[in-house]
C-alpha cells in the first residue's frame, strides 16, 4: 500500500511540475509583450529603428507619430497638419528619413469631404528631428477612390507604396518622381480594401489582396509580370507583411479572424506553405516588425474605432511572435 501511496503521490508531484511549467512557459511568452497606452491612439503600423532603439507608430484617429520605447513608454513625435491618417510607416535608418502614407480612412480627427477616401499620399520626415522633408500626392496619378496604405523601400532607396481603393503599386523614386508602377486587373476584387500589406526581396514585390486573401509577386524590372503565388488556402484580411529572410513571410491577418500567419516558400514564391498560426491576443492586428531579432506584431483594436457605439480604448500591444 504503502509503494501504491508512493507511486500516486509522485505523479501528482510530476503533474504538478509539468503543469506549472506549462504556466511558466506561458508566462514567459507573454512577458516578451509590449503594452502602451496613448488616448485613442489607433496605430495601423509601426516601424522599428535600430538606431534610436524605438518603435515609431502612426495613428489613424489623430494622424500623428510616435514613438514606443521597449519599456512600452509612449512619446509624441510628428504633428502636421497635413497628415489625416497616418498608415504605413517605414524608416531608413541608413539614410535617416522616416516614411509615412497618408490617406483618410474617414475616421481622423482632420477627416474631411475633400479628402474621404480620395486621399493617397506619402510624406517624408527626418527620422531623427521630425523635421519634414518631403510630400508626394499619388492621388493625381490614378483615377478614382483612393487610400495610400503600407509601403516598402529597396535597396537603392525608391519607395513601393499600396493604394488599397484604386487598387494600384505607386513607384517614388530617389529624384523624388512619383508614378504608377504596377497595376493588374487581379489587384481589384470588389468594392473597400484590395491592395494592402507588401514586402521586398530580391526583384520582386510580394503584395497582398484582403478581399480575396491572394498574394501576388510583381517584378520589379518588368512591374508587368504579375503572378499569383500558389498558396494552400486563401488568407483573407490580410493586412500586415513582414519578410523575415527570402523563405518566411509574416502575414498579420484580421477582419474576424485575428491571427498571424507565418508563410515558407522554397521556390522564390511561385508556392508557399503556412507553418505556423498564432492567434492576437487583442483584436484587429494589423503590421509586424522586426526589434533586434524579434517580431512585434501591433494589436491595433481598429475594429473599436470604426464600429458605432464600441467604446473607445486607448491600450495597446506590441505582441510577441
């Protein structure tokens, strides 16, 4: 009896063990978090600056930037009154310039009939000052509706920016001229977003559809090859990239479905496959980035700002993929 006692009482030594070492674990992950706190602050995107060591986040609601330190301190940056709604954001820590997509979304506090989904543009800022650099309209060079949404650089410094509405790729060159870079009637599946997250490597552009959850890969030295990428299933509200190496993409992933996809690709993305899911830990996220080796994913509650009569919240996380 007394070896049975033994016997029992050690598993449950053991289950004990394992399981406060299933809660460790899990306390670790999430202390890899970051939460700050800003009023109503409703950050699409973010971008991480190695050289300051900081998060800059942009601000749908006020149109501002800011930063967030890894101690989750957040600190005004840029106010100008130009900027509705801040989206895609991306700094160039090499040459010093911050860049920022400006659209309205129709949910900024400087909304207005005059620019309400009509707005693409791309302002640039030093990354270290604020100071304001430059100011690119793209709307002048398409027709239609229009919202600028994330944007990528290459290694020469010329910038790839989404329009979700029209939906096309803008091209801003390093003489500062702006075009129409690549567009395809694939790009445009129904009416509100189409266009949205859009990552680099190599000589492609690999850009994203959130109506139908597609993913292209555009050229860049002939923008009119378009081709889809073979995926296993379609990844709809697709919103946030992040290329973590030529193989792995991120994909932040919400309308309703609140989760980060992780993509492979060993054939230079003509197929992909998903190897890893993880769900937000708070609604609507929406962009990833790398911090020293790890990847942030911001969990914008965004869903809050834009539904009637949802209570507004003004905290936020940085969550640890």
């Amino acid at each position: 009896m007394r070896t049975l006692n033994s016997q029992i009482s050690m598993r449950k030594s053991l289950l004990n063990m394992a399981v406060g070492a299933a809660v460790l674990a899990s306390n670790v992950a999430m202390a890899g978090d970051i939460h700050f706190t800003a009023d109503q602050l409703y950050a699409e995107s973010l971008t991480w600056s190695s050289q300051q060591h900081v998060f800059m986040v942009g601000s749908v609601k006020h149109g501002t930037v800011g930063k967030v330190g890894t101690d989750g301190k957040y600190t005004p940056f840029i106010q100008d009154t130009r900027l509705i709604s801040t989206l895609g954001l991306l700094v160039d820590d090499k040459r010093n310039v911050l860049w920022v997509t400006n659209s309205d979304p129709g949910a900024g506090d400087r909304s207005a009939e005059a620019t309400r989904g009509k707005l693409a543009a791309v302002a640039t800022f030093n990354a270290t000052t604020g100071k304001p650099l430059a100011y690119y309209d793209l709307s002048k060079l398409n027709p239609g509706a229009h919202l600028a949404n994330d944007l990528v650089l290459d290694a020469s410094g010329n910038a790839y920016v989404t329009d979700s509405f029209s939906p096309v790729v803008y091209r801003v060159d390093t003489d500062g001229h702006a075009s129409v870079f690549a567009q395809d009637p694939r790009f445009k599946t129904g009416d509100g977003f189409n266009l949205n997250g859009i990552a680099i490597h190599d000589d492609y552009l690999l850009i994203g559809n959130y109506n139908s959850g597609k993913l292209f890969r555009v050229d860049i030295k002939d923008p009119s090859k378009v081709d889809l990428v073979n995926i296993p299933e379609a990844i709809k509200g697709a919103d946030g990239f992040h290329l973590i190496d030529g193989q792995h993409l991120v994909v932040v992933q919400n309308a309703g479905t609140d989760e980060i996809v992780e993509l492979l690709s060993k054939d230079n993305w003509r197929t992909a496959q998903i190897v890893r899911r993880e769900k937000s830990e708070a609604s609507m996220p929406s962009a990833a980035v790398d911090a020293d080796g790890k990847i942030y994913v911001l969990n914008s509650r965004i869903d809050t700002l834009f539904r009637q009569g949802a209570p507004k919240v003004s905290d936020f996380i940085l969550q640890q993929f």
